[in-house]
C-alpha cells in the first residue's frame, strides 16, 4: 500500500480520503482505530495517529469518546469540492497556459476531451 513518495501518515489520510470520496465511508461510519491500522499494515501507532489527527484537523473524520473515530457528516462533499478547485488550479489552468504557449485553442482542447469521454471509447 505504501510508497516512497510521501510519509506513510499522509498517505493513510489520502487513502480514507480517497475512501470517502468513493463513498466506501460514509457519514458517520466507524473508520478503523489508529491501532487496528497499525497492526494491519504493521506500522507504528503514532503515525496512524498522526494520519487520524490530520483527518480531524480536515474536518474529514471525529472522534466519539470512547467509542472510536467516525466520518464527519457532510465531508464527501467538503472533499469533493476541495479536490475539484484543487484541479482546477493545478491541473486545468497550467494545462490550458501550455496549450496557450503552444498555439492550441480552447476549443481543440474541448473537442478532444468530448473525444476522449464519448460513449463506445470504453470509458
């Protein structure tokens, strides 16, 4: 699950980020507790932790006394809507100043798009 390209606690968060977004949790479902993912990916319980701190800092999950850590209601759509001005801030606009610098309309741009996402193309 884990890669080299950023600290294993970041991509925890990513990972039940990406989980509620999908829908595979939903609100107020119970999410596994730091130590549960410790021992499941055999890491250190402070970096679960850690992981599980950034989420409630997000407001992405929060904790019930005694009872575990639950997703956040409302919080597929705060991650939704942060991830899509995220794209298009770092994906959408340098895409189209690079077709800018290259001398490809907006509208080349559009059509391929419309190309790529039609029906029968198997996506």
């Amino acid at each position: 699950m884990f890669d080299d390209r950023s600290p294993i606690y970041r991509q925890i968060a990513d990972q039940i980020k990406d989980d509620v977004l999908r829908g595979v949790l939903a609100d107020d479902q119970q999410v596994m507790s730091t130590n549960q993912y410790a021992a499941y990916y055999r890491i250190n319980p402070a970096t679960a932790a850690k992981a599980f701190q950034q989420l409630v800092d997000e407001g992405v999950i929060y904790k019930r006394r005694g009872v575990g850590m639950f997703v956040s209601a409302g919080a597929q759509q705060r991650l939704r809507d942060r991830r899509r001005e995220r794209f298009f801030g770092e994906v959408l606009e340098p895409m189209i100043a690079e077709a800018g610098t290259l001398g490809i309309p907006v509208a080349d741009i559009v059509a391929r798009i419309h190309q790529l996402t039609s029906p029968g193309d198997g996506r």
